[in-house]
C-alpha cells in the first residue's frame, strides 16, 4: 500500500520531467535579404547621419520641444500603450496556466441528515489543488505565443512613436515653408502696392495712360488675394499641428515666432546609411513576432489532438458539533491523476490546426511584403533626397538671378526706360523662383522626415528609443 502511494505521488514528477513531444517542423522563418547597396545613389560630400540624434542635427529648438509634446500628448500612442498593457497581461495568464492552481473554501452547516438524529453543526475549511501536465506543450506554446504577442506590442509601441514623431516633424516644415512663402507674398504685395502707387501718382500728372494705372491697380489686388490665400493656408497648417502636439494655437503661435533661418540642403547630406538598418524597422519586427506567435499556435493546436492529463488533490479540517460534543473532521485526497483522451469531435481539433497553419502562411506572406515595401520607402526617400539636393543649387542662383533682373527692371520702370509690362514680367518670375526656393527647401526637409521614418526612426529591439523619453512610461536606456 505504502509503495502505490509512492508511485502515485512520483508519477506527476516524472511526467513533469518528460521532454515535451513536439509537431512536426514547419517551414523556418524567412531571412530578410537587405540589398547590398541602394539602388538611388547617396547624397555625398556630408557627414553620416546620426540615426540616435537625428532631430538634433537640425538645431532647432522650437522642433524638439514640440516632438516632445506630440510624445506626452499623443492619443494614439496612449492606444499603442494600452495594447501593450493588454499583451503583457495575456502573457502573465498563460504563465499562470503553466502552475498548479489552489482554490480555497469554507462551510458551515446545521441540520440532521436523517429525521430520528438530532440537531448536528459541521464547520470545515479545505485547499482543493489542480494541474495540468503539459505532456505535450500545448501551454508552453500559448506562452511563446504570448511573449511574441508582448514583443510585437513593444515595437509598436515604438512605431507608433516614430509616427507621431514624423507627423510632428512633416506638419511643422509645412508651417513653415508656408511662412517663407506667405513672407514672400507680402513682399510681393509691398512691391506692388509702391508700383500702383507710383504710377497713380505719375498719372494724375498726365504723363502716364489711365490704363497703365489700372494695370498697376490691378496687380496690386492680384497679390492681395495671394498673401490672403497664403495666410489661410499657414493658419490652416497652423491648426493641425497645434492637433498633432497639444499645444494651443495662440501657445503655439508665440512658439512660432521664434524665426529660424532656413535649412540649407547642406545639412541634409547623407553619406551613409546601410542596407541593413531595414532589419531595425519595427514594423518589420513586428511582423517577424506575428510568424512567431503563429509558430507557437501551430504547436498547441497540435498537442491539443493528443491527450490530456490532470492531476487533483485536496486537503479539509473540520470538526462536526453533536449533543454536546465535537469531533474533529480532517481529510486528505491526492488524485484522481485522470487521461482525457479526445476519441470524436467532427474535426474540430484538426480544423483548428489547419487554421493555425493558414495563420503561419498569412504571416510569412506579411512579413515578405512588409519587407519589399520597407526597400521601396528608403529608395522612395533617398530620391525625394537626392532630387532636392541636385536642384539645390540651380534653384537657389534662379533665385538671386531674378532678384537683380527685377531690381534692374524695377530702377529702370521709374526711370521710364521700362514698361509697366516688363515690370511685371520680371515680377511674376521673381515670385516663382522665390516660390520655388521656399518649397525646396520644405522638400528637402520631407524627404529628411520621411527617410527618418522608413529607417526606422533608429529604434533598435530591445534598446531604448532615440527620442525623447514619453513621460511616466520608459526610463533612457531601457524597453518597454
């Protein structure tokens, strides 16, 4: 008897001990191949770019604090964090499920079991344990599941700050490309109103034609409606970046006048960025934890087929109040050690492990098309780079040319060696290449934004994150 009793207390240890039985191997993750060069040449002439401190490398101040308000304030972020939380949480349940489970209980009763007895009190208290062997690792599956589930999360976590991050960045250059060319229309508007004024002038004195003044006039309004079409824009630009960042527009607007000079295409250089900085884009690594996670649901749905083994146990003190006197009432059981064996279930199991491997397949095609489209984006950007960097120079001596054409035309047009209609022909190229000249360089400073964003914004798995540390959620140098 002594000797049974000794086997079945081993029996679950040994069980226990046992190397789990596993499924059958499944195709093995696909390598990411990053290309060995870009195909659109790099930039050169530059420094390297610091993908950890790439928002300092601008030097603006009125930037960086409004990246870190766009981190505290972020909604979308508070999402990305909650879905963490989630993660992190199902991961602790599955954990848990690996652990016997102890359930406590306590009751109290009065009556006679049969009419002739008498009046009996019975008190008892009792542990009731349980536990699953997991003989053939369908737990410890849903566990690797979930640890995927809580690094996919992480990362993100981290995409969803490098977002934030690019919107704020791409909505602040907008604005303030949007104020050069609004400073360019009121000067264009100043030029105007002087040369209507003077020909108004020149005409009350008889020696200019009524319809050179109205012309005069005429270009006059035409620059009033571009400087109130332009201010609209900027206030319109205004206001969605005062949505993205949390800051009030009136708060917002006295940031802005901090005036910065504009950033020329020689700090957006890179002379450097190799293929494999792909493999560090969170989107990529999440992809990478989905095919994980669906590697692990292949496992448990396939030891789900195969049978189940719990063990039970229990131990109750008690005592039982009869005519006066009390006796105790202490039991103990260590079993039943049961065998679920799944003899019909129309296929249910076996569907289910079809699913998972359907899930694995969706997740490998994921990950090969997150890949392809990650090549794509910084091929995208170097272009949009490269072509901003290319026309830098032309675009900027267009610009000084027009100038001193116009400046000419203007000394000449009041000298009355020049018409009002050469006038304005030198005017309206003026305005064009200023024009151009505050949109390159808001392209050069998008196409600085956007490869931040399709490199990853230099997160790393498992390192800290390269801005501003979001308040109360990560210390510098750590992961979620």
């Amino acid at each position: 008897m002594k000797r049974l009793r000794l086997v079945a207390l081993l029996l679950p240890l040994g069980l226990g001990a046992c190397t789990p039985l596993r499924p059958p191997p499944i195709e093995p993750l696909p390598a990411f191949e990053a290309p060995p060069q870009w195909a659109t040449p790099l930039p050169h002439g530059g420094r390297v770019a610091d993908l950890q401190a790439w928002w300092r490398q601008l030097g603006d101040p009125v930037l960086t604090r409004l990246l870190e308000r766009a981190q505290r304030e972020s909604p979308s972020l508070d999402a990305a964090l909650a879905r963490l939380e989630q993660a992190r949480a199902a991961r602790r349940s599955a954990e848990a499920a690996l652990l016997p489970t102890l359930d406590g209980s306590a009751a109290l009763s009065r009556g006679n079991a049969q009419p002739p007895l008498p009046l009996a009190t019975t008190a008892q208290v009792g542990v009731q344990a349980g536990w699953e062997i997991d003989l053939f690792g369908a737990r410890r599956d849903r566990v690797d599941a979930a640890q995927a589930r809580v690094r996919s999360a992480e990362a993100g976590w981290h995409e969803a700050r490098v977002s934030v991050a690019a919107e704020t960045a791409a909505s602040y250059f907008r604005l303030r490309a949007c104020e050069m060319l609004l400073g360019v229309a009121e000067a264009d508007l100043r030029s105007r109103a002087e040369t209507a004024r003077l020909t108004q002038l020149s005409q009350q004195a008889g020696f200019t034609p009524p319809a050179t003044a109205a012309l005069a006039r005429a270009s006059r309004s035409e620059g009033e409606v571009r400087r109130a079409v332009q201010r609209a824009q900027c206030e319109t630009e205004r206001h969605a970046l005062s949505a993205l960042t949390g800051v009030p527009v009136a708060e917002l607007r006295a940031d802005l006048a901090e005036r910065q000079v504009p950033v020329g295409a020689e700090l957006f250089t890179v002379s450097a960025l190799p293929a494999e900085v792909l493999a560090q884009r969170p989107d990529l690594y999440q992809a990478e934890q989905a095919i994980e996670a669906a590697r692990a649901e292949i496992g448990s749905a396939w030891a789900d087929q195969y049978p189940r083994v719990t063990l039970g146990g229990s131990i109750n003190a008690g005592l039982v109040h009869l005519r006066g006197s009390t006796t105790d009432a202490q039991t103990w059981t260590l079993g039943p050690l049961a065998v679920s064996v799944p003899l019909f279930d129309a296929g249910r199991r076996a569907a289910n492990l079809d699913g998972a491997r359907a899930r694995y397949d969706e997740a490998v095609a994921v990950y090969r098309g997150r890949a392809r489209q990650a090549v794509s984006e910084v091929e995208q950007a170097l272009v949009a780079l490269e072509s901003a960097r290319t026309r830098s120079e032309a675009v900027r001596g267009a610009a000084q040319d027009f100038r001193t054409s116009f400046e000419a035309t203007e000394a000449r047009y009041r000298a009355g060696l020049a018409s009002l209609v050469e006038l304005e022909d030198a005017r309206r190229s003026l305005l064009a290449a200023e024009t151009a000249l505050a949109e390159l360089y808001r392209d050069l400073q998008l196409a600085w934004t956007r490869l931040y964003r399709s490199a990853g914004g230099a997160w790393q798995p498992g390192t800290g994150t390269p801005l501003a540390q979001r308040s109360g959620a990560l210390q510098p140098g750590t992961s979620p």
